[in-house]
C-alpha cells in the first residue's frame, strides 16, 4: 500500500506584489521546505518552516506538479477501483 505523499508548490509573486527576494513564503526544493515569515515588530521575524515529501519551485507549472506529484498514480487507482 502506497502513502500519500504531500507536495507543496507556492505561485510566483505577481508584479505589483514587489520583488521575489523580499517573498513572505520562501520556497527551499533542496531542503523540501517552506518557510513562511512573518515580520513581528521592526526589527524581528518569526519564521515557521513547514516540511513536504516534495516541494515545487515557484516557476515549475501545473503539469508537471501533476506529473512528478504522483497525482497520476492515485487518479488511475481511483478510476481502476483501488482495494
């Protein structure tokens, strides 16, 4: 039997969001972490890291978050009836 695995893939920043480098969410492939951080007062940040079993670079698309997800794998067992 398979585990689900969790995989988390943040969109880009829009351009009137400002700049990539200065992102709430950053995104870490290499680590297979997200970390989000969220300014406390003027001189600090809190940051929490959250870990996936797979983490998508803001640029990569849709099909391939379907694709290398294991999403197809599922779907198809669903769709066989899956014991």
């Amino acid at each position: 039997m398979q585990r689900v695995r969790v995989v988390a893939r943040i969109r880009p920043k829009l351009e009137h969001e400002g700049k990539q480098e200065d992102a709430v969410v950053q995104t870490s492939p290499t680590t297979l972490s997200v970390t989000l951080r969220s300014p406390t007062d003027k001189n600090s940040v809190l940051l929490k890291a959250f870990s996936f079993d797979r983490v998508f670079p803001p640029g990569a698309t849709q099909a391939t978050v379907f694709l290398e997800s294991g999403v197809t794998t599922l779907v198809d067992q669903a769709l066989d009836g899956y014991r």
